[in-house]
C-alpha cells in the first residue's frame, strides 16, 4: 500500500464522521503537502474497490467515505446535513424473508431533522 493510500485510509479510520473528498484533501495536505486532489479521488475509488471503505452517495449532498463496510443506517438531518451511522441488525434477514430471495447489500438513509436544528 502507498504511503498515500494509507495515510487517507487511516484519515477516513481515526474520523469520527463521514468525510468527503475535499476534506480527506485538506487532511492529507497537513501531513503530504505534495499530495494531488487527482490522488486523493483515484485512493478513494481504488479503496472502495477493494472494500476497505464505503463510498456514500445521497441525493443533494457531496459524496462521502464511510469506514464501516458493514451494512447499517444513515441518519442525514435535513437541515444541518450531518451523517451519523446506527446499526441496523436483523434488517437484512427480514427483508430476505419478506421478498422471498437473497439481498447482496443494502443502502438505507433516513431523513430526520436533528435536535440541534429543531
């Protein structure tokens, strides 16, 4: 593994929310001036392929990396846009019996307004 690759996975693993690109950039840029945005992005996709990380699309929001690859919820509050992840046991296996065949993965978010933005 490349001192880059290593030095954005241990980023996204010591953080305690759900960074994007740009900030893993930003980050990494402390601590290798020298380091591109074009590998920042291509460390990302590569890491995400070998199922280190998960990449997390929602609709209106930027794209962000997620250290647990283990399927869970994604609460996303409408209005300060924070993500926080909650387990989610037992969803897949009652979905399985519900739909009668086998799921491969799942990606679930829910919205709510969060209590600092109530």
């Amino acid at each position: 593994m490349t001192k880059q690759r290593a030095l954005i996975l241990r980023l996204i693993r010591e953080s305690k929310r759900h960074l994007t690109a740009d900030e893993l950039y930003q980050l990494a840029k402390k601590e290798l001036p020298g380091i591109a945005l074009a590998t920042v992005y291509n460390n990302l996709i590569r890491l995400a392929e070998e199922g280190e990380i998960k990449k997390i699309t929602f609709c209106g929001h930027t794209d962000c990396y997620d250290k647990s690859i283990i399927p869970h919820i994604h609460l996303i509050c409408d209005g300060c846009g924070a993500v926080s992840d909650h387990p989610s046991e037992g969803l897949m296996e009652e979905m399985q019996q519900r739909l009668g065949f086998p799921i491969n993965e799942y990606e679930l978010a829910v919205h709510y307004t969060c209590p600092k933005c109530q």
